[in-house]
C-alpha cells in the first residue's frame, strides 16, 4: 500500500505559528485614517464690499482603522470648490483610539473672492442643498 508518514507536533507547531504571525503582521500594517464629510452648515454670510465671506462648519466622520491609537498634531484641512482653493479648516491636536470613529465639528470660513469665480454654480448649489467640496488634509503623527 502506502508509505506511512510519521507526523511531528513540532513541525506543526512551528507551522501554525508563522501561519499567526504572517496573520498579525499583515493586519498590523499601519493604514491611514478616513475622513468623511458628513454635512455642510452655513452659519454666516458676510458680504462687505469687495469682500465676500462664507462661515461654515463642517462636521467630519474620521475612521482609525488601526490596531494602535493614533495622536496626531494641529493641521489644517484645505477646502476645495471646483478645483479653487476657498480656505481651510483648523483641525485640531489630538488622539483617536484604536479602531475607532469619531465626528469632528470644524469651523470654516472661505474666501469670498475665490467664491466669487463660481458664484453661479455655488448659489444654484446652495439653492439646490447640495454641493460637491473637496478636501485635503496631511496630519503628521506625534
């Protein structure tokens, strides 16, 4: 018939456990956190010839999809609007724990200037409740 094949529990052992360590080490790898934009709320619109300034306050869902905390300093968020940097948003110093979420109330205030080139397409966009904003944020850790 067959050759019998002596089993070692050692050699299993040692296989179950690199097989646990490639595991952790892969699901360990750092990844960034994720930044939502969950709503836009107008709280002040000041026209003051030539100048023309929109206060809002973002609220932003932030993800930490790692197994560590994450501590992070004070930033900035740039908002974007077509393409057009409109002004920024201070983000800030803190801690996130491990796999987490948390929201984030950021008061914001946009150029009116630079608004003012998209005045059509903003006010139609305000009109209509919604408006597509970008975002970029580069948070360094501490």
């Amino acid at each position: 018939m067959g050759k019998k094949v002596k089993w070692s529990w050692t050699s299993a052992f040692v296989g179950a456990a690199s097989a646990t360590a490639v595991a952790t080490l892969l699901s360990a790898r750092p990844k960034d956190p994720t930044f939502h934009l969950v709503s836009i709320k107008l709280t002040a619109f000041k026209l003051n010839l030539p100048h023309v300034d929109a206060e809002l306050i973002l609220t932003v869902h932030v993800t930490n999809p790692n197994i560590a905390p994450i501590h992070y300093g004070s930033t900035a968020m740039s908002i974007f609007y077509e393409g057009t940097l409109l002004g920024a948003a201070q983000v800030k110093a803190g801690s996130q724990r491990a796999r987490s979420c948390q929201v984030l109330k950021l008061p914001t205030r946009l150029d009116g200037v630079e608004l003012a080139h998209h005045a059509g397409k903003f006010f139609a966009d305000v009109a209509k409740r919604e408006m597509v904003l970008d975002a970029k944020v580069d948070i360094g850790g501490k």
